[in-house]
C-alpha cells in the first residue's frame, strides 16, 4: 500500500525526487562524477606541475636540477613564481662552459709540465740529447 502524499504536494513529482527508504539514484551518479572529477583534476594538476622537468629532462644534468628544485618549491609553497622560472630554464638551453674549461685546464697542465725545472722543453726536430757523463768514482791516478 503506498502512502498518501502531504495534501500540499502535487500529484506528478519529478523523476529526481526519491519515495521515503528508496536509493536517491541522482547523488549517487553525481558523488561518482565529483570523485572522478577530482581525481582527473588532480592527475592533470601534477601532469603539468611535472611538464617543466620533463623537459628539462633532455639537456643537462644541472639543468634538469635545478628546474626539478624550482618545481618542488612551486609545488610545496603554491608560488607560481617558482614554476614560472623552471618553465623558462628547461626551454632556454645552458651554455656548456665544462668543456672548454676542462681544454683549458688540461692545456694548461701540459705547458706546467713542459716548464718544470730540471726538463728542457722537447723540440721534434732536434734528437733527445744524452744525459751527462759521470764522474768516476774510486782513487784517482796522478
């Protein structure tokens, strides 16, 4: 036997409106819908907070760092600063300046070498020359 309706209520009620004991259909589906939702905002959220060291990934070591330093601290204090300055690091390329210097130090060891004390510098046309005689050593005649 259903029950009779409170005698200000309408005779047709919409489709949302759920009898008295039975399962509310809609906010079930919609609390579904927002806990997805939530869950793709979120995985979109870190998918770019992550997009500048993915990018940074392909260049230098220091590089990528440096912009996963800068990532961290935009994720961990919501300063956009931060991620805005690790965006535009990973996609400006640094300079190498290790190799250049790592030329120069080894040139520069090489001509330290050449001019130590005690060693001629070697000349390529000229043959190495012979070390010096010495003196004999015991008595000597008169």
């Amino acid at each position: 036997m259903a029950e009779p309706l409170h005698p200000a209520a309408i005779t047709h009620l919409p489709p949302f409106i759920t009898a008295p004991g039975e399962t509310d259909i809609l906010f079930v589906v919609m609390a579904i819908f927002v806990v997805l939702a939530l869950i793709g905002m979120g995985i979109f959220y870190f998918k770019l907070h992550a997009l500048p060291e993915q990018m940074a990934h392909r260049g230098q070591k220091v590089q990528f760092q440096i912009v996963a330093v800068l990532a961290l601290l935009a994720l961990f204090t919501h300063n956009h600063a931060f991620w805005i300055a690790g965006l535009l690091l990973a996609l400006i390329p640094l300079p190498d300046f290790t190799t250049p210097l790592g030329s120069i130090a080894r040139a520069l060891d090489r001509i330290a070498e050449s001019k130590a004390p005690g060693t001629a510098p070697a000349s390529p046309a000229a043959p190495p020359s012979p070390p010096p005689a010495e003196p004999p050593v015991g008595p000597q005649g008169v």
